[in-house]
C-alpha cells in the first residue's frame, strides 16, 4: 500500500486509486472544517442553558399577559390579548442568545480554515484564547527538519581519517529514520563514499545508535551514549561544547569501543521563527522551546529565535510529562510540534497544534493542524480564537440586554 505523501526517490511504479471521493485527503478536510463548525463550545452550552430557562419564562410571561388583557383590557379584549402575549413572545424569544454563539464560531473556524488552519472543534477554539504558555519542539517546529553536515572532527594520533569516520557513521545511519542520519548519508554521498552493509542494528531513542559495519562496532551518539558504553572521550568533550556553542549537533563516533571524533551538523531555521516568536510574547504568552538536544545547542538556537526558556536533553517520552509540568504551574499550555514522538505531548497540552507537513500520528493527536507549516499560523490561530470569543462575548452582552 502507497501512503500519502510517500516519496519515490528512484525508478517508477504505477499504482491504483484504492479511496477517492469522500475519502481524499481534500474531502476529509472539508468534513473536519463541517464537523468543527457544527461542534459546541463551552461557552455555547452555556447560552444554551441560559436558553432553557428563558424560554419557559417567557412563556409563562405571555400567558399572563394574555390573561391581563383578556380580563382587564378594553374591548376587543381577545384581540388585545393576543396582540400583547404575541408581542411578549417576539420581544422576549431568547432567539438572540441561541444564535450569539454559533454564528461566532462558525465565522471564526471558518476563518481559520482560509488561513491554512484547521480547527476541529468549539472547545479547541475557545480553548486557544486562553493560551498562557506556548512550547514549541525544536525540529521541524523552529528549524526546517532538514540538518546537514557541517563539521568533522578525528582525534589526534588516530589511524581512522575523517572521510574513513564519517564511512563507517553513514554507514550505520543508512538504515535510520533520524533526520540527523539523512544528513550524516547525503554528507557521505556527496563525498561519494562507498558505505558498507549495517548489521546488529540498534537505536537508543534519546542517545544514539550502535550497528556492525564490516567487523567494527560503530557507536554514534551523544554524551549520554558515550557514558552508556562506557567509551573514553579523551579532549572531544570541549570541541563538542564548542560546537554546540554555535549552535550546531555534535555526535561522538566510536569505534570499537574508542573514541574516534565528531560529526557534527546544523538545522536550519525557519525565516519566520524569530518574528512569530516575537509576536507570541507581544501577545503576554511564554514561550518555550523543548528539544532532544544537549543544552547548549538547544541554547544556541533559543538564542537565535528569541526564546528564552530552553528544555534541552528532552527524552521522546518525556515531551508530555514536560507538559505537565508546565501545566502544574497553572497556566493553559499549547504544543507544537509535528513528529510522532511529539503526539502524547500534543495530547496531553490543553491545545495541541500540529504541523501540517509533519506525521500523520501528530496531526490525529492535535486539536489543530496548521496546514502552511509555519510558526506565524501559531500567532493567527490565537489571535483568530480571541477575535471569536470576544465577538461571541459581546454577542451575548448585547443578546442579554435585547431580553431584559
């Protein structure tokens, strides 16, 4: 089966239209933006609620009228009771309060769905307003998911040459699914490395990798894999900091249980990452950024960005117990992010937004999807949220004084 979004980077195949119509991606958008809108909010149950009471009241408001009129009024009294109790009825009818709500979000998903962002549902969207805290995943999120190879680094007085590191490193990551280990392979190919067969293969999540290249045992990974395997850093330990200084990701290769260098490589950032962020705080919400990177690269790119609270060595599993931390100090916290390792983190926010060219798994776990990609639809989403419920609050002001 071919998913959507695969990519066929050689040769050609053909294949068939298993789901089409009402099943296409497009189709099922239109449903998510049909069933968001037809959703309630918190709020709207409220009005609701209020609605319900009204409406007895305002029957019993009319039959007494009528009564008055029919007793007391001059004549025709029938007519002028009636006359009376219609018009109680008119005046009165909580018609206004039913439709200050759903008219707003209707409008509002709607307006976020012409911005790229898809909302699914009424309480998504007024949850969104109250948004104190904004944690943003590092890659993919801020940076454009696509590192490359910047820096090579062998240790002195070693027989392995970078270009033979950086073989036996590829070699290793061939068969890995990181977007840092993509970088590591092009690295490799563009110097037209020959890479061997990796067997044993096994990934650490958080640290690293280890495989068998060609009789070797290859560990590639950072300072906690390094302890893990109990592997000798010699002075690689400084050239690392220094490296993540600039805000770059240094990976130690070891070779047979000895320290052999650095492959360190670079994320790029997205354009609009810093002037998104900076519109978040113009707006009083915290932002903070959370990654799996050692502190000081992660600290480099909060930098960059102008964030100014960094969670770096942030274990995959560990993104959603973050969340609840920042949600333990009493503030609505919003994720984004768009990996699968982001999706209990997506949960487990009291918003989740999700990128949209990111995985699938994060998009089902998300409350909304930006479908651009970029960190500005973060801004629109919140500012769209607040515009909706304040025009859903003055809707019901006004409905409130109409009734009285």
């Amino acid at each position: 089966e071919v998913i959507g979004a695969t990519l066929n980077k050689t040769g050609a195949f053909k294949f068939r239209t298993t789901k089409v119509g009402k099943d296409t991606a497009l189709a099922q958008i239109v449903k998510m933006v049909q069933d968001a809108q037809n959703s309630k909010a918190p709020i709207a149950r409220l009005a609701d609620t209020i609605s319900g009471f009204f409406v007895p009241i305002v029957m019993i408001l009319a039959v007494i009228t009528f009564v008055i009129w029919f007793d007391f009024g001059p004549q025709p009294q029938l007519v002028y009771g009636l006359v009376t109790a219609v018009s109680v009825l008119i005046i009165a009818c909580p018609c206004a309060l039913g439709l200050a709500t759903p008219m707003s979000l209707m409008v509002g998903i709607g307006k976020g769905a012409e911005n790229g962002i898809l909302i699914r549902s009424g309480e998504a969207l007024q949850t969104a307003q109250a948004i104190k805290t904004v944690v943003l995943d590092k890659t993919g999120t801020i940076t454009k998911g696509k590192p490359e190879l910047t820096d090579l680094v062998v240790v002195e007085k070693q027989s392995v040459t970078s270009n033979e590191m950086l073989r036996f490193a590829a070699s290793v990551e061939s068969i890995s699914e990181h977007p840092l280990a993509e970088a590591i392979v092009e690295g490799a190919k563009t110097k037209d490395l020959t890479l061997g067969k990796p067997e044993s293969f096994e990934a650490v999540p958080g640290h690293g990798v280890i495989a068998m290249v060609e009789g070797r045992r290859v560990v590639l990974g950072n300072l906690k894999m390094m302890k893990r395997e109990n592997v000798d850093l010699v002075d690689l330990e400084a050239k690392s900091e220094a490296l993540a200084n600039d805000g770059k990701t240094p990976m130690f290769v070891a070779l047979d249980s000895k320290a052999v260098g650095i492959i360190a490589v670079a994320d790029t950032i997205k354009e609009d990452s810093k002037e998104a962020i900076a519109a978040l705080k113009q707006m009083g919400i915290e932002v903070v950024m959370i990654s799996g990177d050692n502190r000081r690269t992660a600290e480099a790119i909060g930098r960059l960005v102008g964030v100014d609270r960094v969670l770096a060595d942030v274990l995959p599993e560990d993104k959603a117990n973050n969340v609840k931390l920042l949600q333990a100090e009493g503030k609505a916290v919003a994720m984004v992010g768009d990996g699968i390792n982001d999706a209990p983190a997506l949960a487990q926010a009291d918003v989740g937004l999700a990128i949209g060219t990111g995985t699938d798994v994060a998009i089902e776990a998300s409350d909304i999807t930006l479908i651009k990609g970029s960190l500005k639809s973060v801004v629109t989403a919140i500012e769209v949220s607040r515009a909706t419920m304040r025009n859903i609050k003055q809707n019901l002001v006004g409905a409130f004084i109409y009734n009285a």
